[in-house]
C-alpha cells in the first residue's frame, strides 16, 4: 500500500510542478524570462527552444533582454517571437532584441485570470487521474489476495487525504497567480 501511495503521490507532485511551470509562463505586466524562454525558434535547421539559443535577462521591471549566442540568430528569434502568442513586438537594436513588457488591459487581465483557471482545472483531473490509478491498483491487489479489505479501506482515505491536499495546493496557487494577474 506505502508504494501504491507513493506513486499516486509522485504523480500529483508532477502534475503540480507542470501547473506551477505553466503558471510561470502566463504574463503579468512584470518582466520575466520564463514568458519566453520556451518559444520554439528554427536555429541551425532544427527547432529549439528560444533558451538554448540566446541569454534572457530582465533588466528592468519591465523590459527583457535576448542576446542570442550567436548574431545569425537574431531574425530567427525575432521571427518566433512575433509569431508566438505572447502579444509583445520585439525591437531588434544590433545584435539585441529586446522586449518592452506593456501594461496589461483590464480585459486582457481578465483574459488571463480564464488561462489559468483552465491550466488549473487541467490539473486537477491530472490529480484525480492520479487518484483514480491509485484506487484501481488498491483494489486489484485486494481481489488478489494481498491487501484485506481493512487495508483497502485505510488505503482508499490515505489516497482521498493526499488528493485533497494536492487540489488544495492548486487552488492556493491559482488564487496566487490571480491576484499577481488582477494587481495593477
């Protein structure tokens, strides 16, 4: 039963760390690399993630910074940038490209609030998948023979017990994400 928990377990840590990762890509008027560090740009004939092809900084609150590792990657990024569905036009100064962050629109705040509270629902069936697979395995050891019913029981309300806590931390961090959308 200790290991069947510690797979569901492992799953819903993963889920949660995909939601968080996701979350860090969701723009809110502050500069951060991570909006676009996994842009998907066609360097060197093959497709890479914006990250592995140029240095992002953020030097002020808000404006980011790319320097590509190499200059003959500059239209390239430029390219994934304005095609990606982040809303930001990039300004090319030499071998920089950089990222002015604009306010963002009551509306397009709004919008935003949507996103995550999708990307958050996304996980809480992840979550419960994990719970549901955990359950299944439970009940197949226990018709095999190798759990009583007694343990399928205390096992069934330690899975609910670590689901709860595990939505509990999604919904903590939603609302989190919502209010650094919703702050002006």
């Amino acid at each position: 039963m200790d290991e069947i928990l510690f797979i569901a377990e492992e799953g819903m840590e993963k889920a949660l760390d995909f939601m968080k990762h996701e979350f860090s890509s969701v723009r809110t008027g502050k500069a951060s690399p991570a909006l676009v560090e996994g842009i998907d740009v066609d360097a060197y004939g093959s497709s890479m993630k914006l990250k592995q092809v140029a240095l992002i900084t953020a030097p002020e609150p808000r404006l980011l910074v790319i320097q590509p590792f190499d200059a003959a990657n500059v239209k390239p990024i430029e390219k994934a940038i304005n095609e990606s569905k982040i809303g930001i036009t990039p300004s090319v100064d030499g071998k920089l490209i950089r990222l002015p962050i604009p306010e963002l629109s009551e509306e397009r705040r709004k919008d935003l609030v949507k996103t995550i509270k999708a990307m958050a629902e996304e996980t809480r069936v992840r979550i419960r998948a994990a719970r549901r697979h955990a359950i299944d395995t439970a009940k197949k050891m226990q018709k095999d023979g190798k759990l009583s019913e007694d343990e399928l029981k205390t096992g069934e309300s330690q899975i609910q017990k670590l689901t709860d806590k595990f939505v509990a931390e999604v919904d903590t961090q939603t609302a989190s994400k919502e209010a650094d959308i919703m702050r002006v």
